[in-house]
C-alpha cells in the first residue's frame, strides 16, 4: 500500500502522542527532541510538505517538544519551552488550554531565581531565562485566566531587579536569533511588561520610585539604542504594538515598509535577509551562514514568515493585504509532514531547534488571519 505525504503525517502524529519510537530516517541522525522512547524526528530541510495545514500535527510538536525539553533539559529555552509560553497560551481559541505543566514548570523556575544571588541571575544565560520567564507567565495571564497574577508581578520585578544600567539585559551574544544580542532581550522585557494585565500601568501610576526609573529606562533604551540589524527593527516594532507611546506613527509606518520589502518572490520571509552574517551576536557564526549554498539568495523559512505576519497584523495591516495574504499561501503550502515548518538554524546543522518557533509563529499568524482549517482535528 502507497502511504501520500498527508497519511505519512498523520501516522506520525499519532506515534508521537502515544510515545512511540519513530524511525529517524538515517541512522547518525538523533531525534531532535526525545524522553525515553518518546521521540521527535530531526529537522531536515527534505521533509515531505503535506498537501493541506494539519493544526494537530502542528499541535502534536509543540505540546510534546515543549514537554520533552521541559523534562529532560530542566531549564528555560528561548527557542523552544520560552517560545512555547510566549505564543501558545495566544492560541487558545484553535488549540485549547496550554498545558498546566508548562505553567508549574515555570513556577518552579521561579522559586528557585527567586533565592538566587542578583549576580547569579545576571550571569551566562539566566538573564534571557529570567525574560523569558515573565514573558511567559505574562501571557498565560493575558490569554488564559485574563488577570494579572502574583507570580507574574513577581517575575517582572526580578526581571527587572537585574537590568543593566544601559537600560538592557546582559548576554552571551552567541546564539542568534534569541540570545545574540541585549537588544533582542529588551523588546522581550518590554513585551512582558507590556502584555501583563494591567501591570505597566498600574506600575507607572503608583509603583515604587525604583520600579518606575527601571521601567523608563527600558523604554528609553529603546528609543535610542540604535537596532542592530532589521530583526532588531521587527522585534522593535512587535514590542511597540503593545506599548502605547514607544515609537511615533511614523517610525511605526517606516518599519513596516522595511519589513514588507523583505519579503521573498515567493511570498515568505527569510530571517538570513534581516542582518549580515557578522551582525549576528559578535559575529561568531558569519563563516557558517556564508558557506551555505544559498547564500546569496535565501530561502523562505517558517520562523520570519510567521514573524512578520504576526507583527503586521499585530500592527493593524488588514488580513487581506496581499503582502499577508501572499505570506498566507506560502505557509499554507510549506508544512511538513511532521507538524513543522522548515527553518535552518543560524548555528549549527545539527539541530535546528528554530524549526519550533518556526511552527508556533506560523500557526498564530494562520490564526491571526483566519486561514486555519475549521476541523483542527486534522
């Protein structure tokens, strides 16, 4: 019996729900996520494109890649748990309830910076944990229970408890997209403040003198902190769509005409467009990018493309835009048979963990526009 790419799918999906072992395809290949027998195949520029979006086979790698690095890497990932509670609990209204585990996993986190020493959590990676951390309590809260919790303020307070004197956060600089440079870590400090309920206003009406300078001065970082590269522009103007006052109009109109410019013949966006190899963190991955066969002309890629939908509609461009609707008909035709859509790491080619928040920003953006399948089922 011939098995078509959506069947494939399908019998994929089900494996990974029932934790079932599932062949990787070639044997020096390890699952990019795994617990156990539990695994998720890798990442591969040659996975098969299913001929229709499946929302569960998108839900089914999400849910259960979230879980697996929750569980195993016992930490906060920007780029895989962090982007989970960032995005997912936004996606309610066609995946349902994010997982409580993610949340108390989360929690759990917090109590244990909570009792850090300041220089501890201003050290190595724990700065961009710390963010992403209140990031994604503040979302949980803004999409799921709707009001501001006590764990969220607290988050943010910590969060801000470490900030430079700049205005920023530290960070290693190394790992493009989401920890190679500070300017990344403050729109996504500004976006947690922003996106707590009630927090930012409440915080600059009648919150202590020292919380209030913390918050201008995130704010004024950003207003004058000259943005690295156009992904630096993009994340500048996604943070401004949820804080009233941080760009004037015409700023707003001017990033959005650089976003719209780069978007591909093909339709999509590629994230290898928005900055020079050397502009990538201290530029320790220019040698690699450079080498890659595309080089010169990129190939569109889930992550930016679901990005800039996001950020245009989340800037008011209509649904019907041809930008977005073009950006629209590519996703539609780029989902893997797997659930993901394919984004090449901007690291290593080994794991391309950026192929999960290529799969959680195309599916908000599918949202966002109303183009999901109204059976999520499939």
């Amino acid at each position: 019996m011939r098995i078509d790419g959506n069947q494939r799918g399908v019998i994929l999906a089900l494996a990974l729900l029932l934790h079932v072992p599932v062949e990787a395809g070639a044997a020096d290949q390890k699952p990019q996520y795994q617990i156990g027998e539990f695994q998720i195949p890798p990442a591969t520029a040659d996975e098969p494109v299913l001929s229709e979006v499946s929302v569960n086979q998108a839900r089914v790698y999400l849910e259960q890649g979230a879980r697996a690095w929750s569980t195993q890497q016992k930490c906060i990932s920007c780029h895989t748990n962090g982007t989970y509670m960032v995005v997912r609990p936004a996606l309610m209204s066609t995946l349902g309830k994010p997982q409580e585990s993610q949340r108390d996993f989360y929690l759990e986190t917090l109590q244990t910076m909570a009792v850090e020493d300041h220089s501890k959590l201003k050290a190595s990676t724990r700065p961009g944990q710390l963010i992403y951390l209140a990031a994604g309590l503040a979302e949980w809260d803004a999409n799921v229970t709707k009001a501001l919790s006590p764990e969220t303020s607290q988050a943010l307070e910590l969060m801000f408890a470490i900030q430079t004197d700049e205005g920023t956060w530290g960070t290693l600089d190394c790992w493009p997209p989401y920890e190679s440079d500070a300017y990344h870590e403050a729109t996504v400090a500004m976006m947690a403040a922003a996106t707590a309920p009630g927090w930012l206003a409440k915080t600059e009406e009648s919150g202590s003198p020292e919380l209030k300078q913390q918050v201008e001065k995130l704010k004024s970082y950003l207003r004058t902190q000259k943005p690295l590269h156009d992904y630096s522009r993009v994340l500048l103007l996604w943070s401004a769509t949820r804080t009233p006052g941080l760009i004037e109009g015409a700023q707003q109109a001017e990033l959005l005409a650089l976003l719209g410019s780069h978007q591909r013949d093909d339709g999509g966006w590629s994230i290898r467009t928005f900055a020079a190899p050397e502009a990538w963190g201290k530029g320790n991955r220019a040698d690699k990018l450079k080498a890659e066969p595309d080089f010169a002309t990129p190939a569109s890629d889930g992550h930016m493309t679901g990005l800039a939908i996001i950020v245009m509609r989340s800037a008011g461009v209509p649904a019907d835009d041809p930008r977005v609707q073009q950006g629209v008909a590519w996703l539609k035709a780029n989902q893997r048979e797997s659930g993901r859509w394919w984004t090449r790491s901007l690291n290593t080619d080994t794991w391309h963990y950026i192929t999960y928040s290529g799969t959680a920003f195309p599916l908000l953006a599918l949202q966002m526009c109303d183009a999901l399948p109204r059976n999520t089922n499939k």
